[in-house]
C-alpha cells in the first residue's frame, strides 16, 4: 500500500509539473513571437505559416528605432517618473502603514476601510476632476502631474500593513521605553523588518508606472515629455504601421521591468505570502 501510495503521489506530482510547464510555454508564446517579430521586415510579420526563428534576421530594426524617433528621451522620461514614483509610495504607504498598524487613534479602522474602499472605484471614473484640478494647480504638461498623483498608493498602504501587523507590538513597545520616538521606530526597526513588503511593492509600483500608458497619454503632449509606452505609437501612422520597429522598441522597453523584477524576486513570494495572511 505504501508503495502504491507513493508511485499515485509521483504520478500526481508529474501530472502538476507537467501542466505547470505547458502553462509556462503557452504564457511565453507572445514574447517569443514579439522578439521574433522585431527581427523581420514589417511584410514578414504576419505571414502564415509563421517563421519563428527568420532566415535573415534584421537587426538593423534595433538601430533604426533610436533614431526614428527619440528613443533615449523617452526610456529616460519613463526611468525618471518609474523610480520617482516608486521611492514615494515607498515612503508614503510604509508610514501610513506604520500608522494604521501600530498606532492607536480615534477612528483608525474606520479611516483605514475608508482609504482602502478607494481600490474599488475604477480610475476612470475620476480621472476627468483629476485632470481639472492639475490643470488649474498649472500642473498640465508636466511630469509633476503624474508623480502628485501617483505618490500615494491605498493597495501600497494595505500591503504595508498587513505586513506589519505579523511584527510583534512588543518590538515597539520595548523602543518606546528605550526613548526612541515613533518615526525611529519606523526608520530603524518597522523598515528594516519589512524587506520582502518592500520588494514587493517596488515590483508591482515600477511595472505599473513603466507600463502606465493612459496617464501620460492625458498629461503629456509634448513630446520632450512622453514615455516609452506614448512613444510606441510613434511608429503607427494613420494608413500603416511599422510593426517590426515597434516589436524592437518592444523588447527594449521590458529590460528594465525584466531587471527589476530578477533584481527582487527571491522577496517577491515571501512578501506576497506574508502580507497576505496576516490581519
């Protein structure tokens, strides 16, 4: 029986394994077919049965992209606001999270459901009072505009708190006798605690921001301004599109999430499993 047990346990684990790996291939697909595509003539994209590997790769389509439109500019544009953005909802949910955790006010529970009601209202319904209120702060045009608005995060705040509700409350209890005030806390114990939170929220905070496209589309029209994702577009014109030089600014534009994300992933599962459990 125990032997049979274990060979309906090895064929189970096989069966998972091998579904995990067919998942992985077919969640592939679009970016083997994107790298594929920005080695081919713009005819040859779509062609039928398709060419995986081309027999005469063309990557002149990686030179031409920087200098058909400004390529440079724009990566820079949209590194600028990413890492920007992601400092300040570092800063902003971590202390807000350190507040609705460990500190007790009037009213805390009720302000925390309240801010976190707001991940239930769609972006849109709210984004056209959002762009009056930058256009008449004189902030249209700008890359303020977007980092003012992004600043803050109610998801960022909730990953942070959840995180910090599994820290003990004696750990700051016993800084508090030692005469350490409230932002010491944070700094230098609630911070240093909080590495896999942290990681977690700079992936999800730079990929969101990197791959944001409807935001700058409203805020930025000049092009010294635009980012990656607005830039694409330059490459689409009214009768046609140049599809292999859009695929080459493609696969240039998804190395520094790609980075990033390698950079923190040994924190990523941690702090997903541990903010998601605790409160």
């Amino acid at each position: 029986m125990a032997g049979r047990s274990r060979g309906l346990k090895f064929v189970l684990m096989t069966c998972i394994y091998v579904l995990l790996i067919v998942t992985v291939l077919f969640m592939l697909v679009p970016y083997v077919w994107m790298l594929s595509s920005s080695l081919k003539l713009n005819k040859d994209v779509f062609t039928f049965p398709m060419q995986w590997i081309p027999e005469a790769p063309r990557w002149q389509n990686y030179a031409d992209i920087w200098t058909r439109i400004p390529l440079g500019k724009f990566i820079f544009n949209t590194a600028k606001l990413s890492v920007i953005v992601t400092i300040l909802q570092l800063l902003t949910s971590s202390f807000a999270a350190y507040a609705f955790s460990k500190l007790r006010f009037k009213g805390r529970n009720t302000l925390f459901l309240g801010y976190i009601a707001t991940i239930a209202i769609p972006w849109q319904a709210y984004m056209v009072p959002q762009f009056i209120l930058m256009r008449s702060l004189g902030l249209n045009n700008t890359h303020l505009a977007i980092i003012l608005l992004q600043a803050f995060s109610a998801f960022g705040v909730f990953l942070m708190r959840q995180f910090y509700q599994g820290i003990p409350d004696e750990l700051c209890e016993a800084a508090r006798i030692d005469g350490l005030s409230e932002y010491g806390i944070w700094a230098r114990i609630m911070l240093p605690l909080s590495k896999p939170a942290l990681s977690t929220l700079v992936i999800f905070t730079f990929v969101s921001t990197w791959n944001d496209f409807l935001g700058p589309m409203i805020y930025l029209t000049k092009t010294e301004l635009k980012t990656i994702q607005i830039g694409l577009r330059m490459f689409i014109s009214q009768y046609s599109a140049e599809y292999g030089l859009i695929m080459a600014a493609s696969v240039i534009s998804i190395i520094p999430v790609l980075v990033v994300f390698l950079a923190l992933q040994k924190y990523f599962v941690q702090g997903i499993a541990s903010s998601g459990i605790k409160g």
